[in-house]
C-alpha cells in the first residue's frame, strides 16, 4: 500500500473550494486534479466521488454557473483515473503527487478510455458510464 500525506496548503486549498473562495477563472484541470487527490487521501474512492460531486455542484450553484457544466461521468472517471495514480507510488503532498504523474494534467486522457460520442452523451453527463474503449483500471484498495 502507498502513503500519501497532505500538505497544510492542500487542506488550506479544499477548505478555501469547499467555502466557495474560489474563481472560477482559478479552477482549471489542474485544480480539479488536486481536489481529487486531496480527498483521495482522506477517502476511499466512492467517497471521494460523493465529495467531489458535491463540491462541485456547490462550486457551481454559489458561482451562477449552469447546472449542466456539471459532468457525472467525467468527474467519477477523474476520481478513480487518480484513484490508479495514486496506488502505483506515494508522494508527500497533492503537489508532490502532480509533478510524480504530470501525465494526469492531460485533459484528453479520458478520450483513451472514451469515445467522444459516449464521454460527450447526455447518459454520461447525468450519470457514470463505464468507458468503452479502455477501462480504467480496476477498483482496488484505498490510497491511504
């Protein structure tokens, strides 16, 4: 099993997100990917994903943006894309852990284990769907 630790400034980080202290315009992938890693140390996969989603819905709801920026499979897919990440290798902190698997700020990796017509479908913006040309790798033990 992997260790994984947390800086002070990621907990600052999911505190100042979850409290909505956050642009928009400052939330980019690469943010998305921290928060993921963050609540992965802290959270089996499933509730990390339940934390995910709810972070972002309130990110979204407190910030005026369509509801339907939100995307299920997209966020679920990204949890346990990290979720694999994180079990190869440990790292010091959600930085530590991005500079170790700089491949994970490619947006497009999804599109490996996706087809644009499934990962783009309203099926998929409303809830997860397995991946149809690659899986991401299995379900296995926590990160922590």
């Amino acid at each position: 099993m992997t260790s994984h630790e947390l800086s002070p400034e990621d907990r600052d980080f999911r505190s100042a997100f979850e409290a909505c202290n956050f642009a928009p315009a400052q939330f980019d992938h690469a943010a998305h990917v921290k928060l993921a890693c963050v609540y992965l140390v802290e959270h089996d996969a499933e509730t990390a994903a339940q934390k995910m989603r709810g972070a972002l819905l309130k990110f979204i709801e407190h910030n005026d943006i369509p509801r339907s920026k939100f995307h299920e499979a997209i966020t679920r897919a990204w949890v346990l894309a990290v979720r694999h990440f994180m079990n190869k290798s440990g790292s010091a902190s959600a930085a530590d852990f991005l500079t170790r698997n700089p491949e994970l700020l490619d947006t497009r990796i999804m599109l490996t284990h996706y087809s644009a017509s499934v990962l783009f479908s309203p099926d998929a913006r409303a809830s997860f769907v397995e991946p149809d040309l690659d899986p991401i790798p299995p379900r296995g033990r926590s990160a922590r």
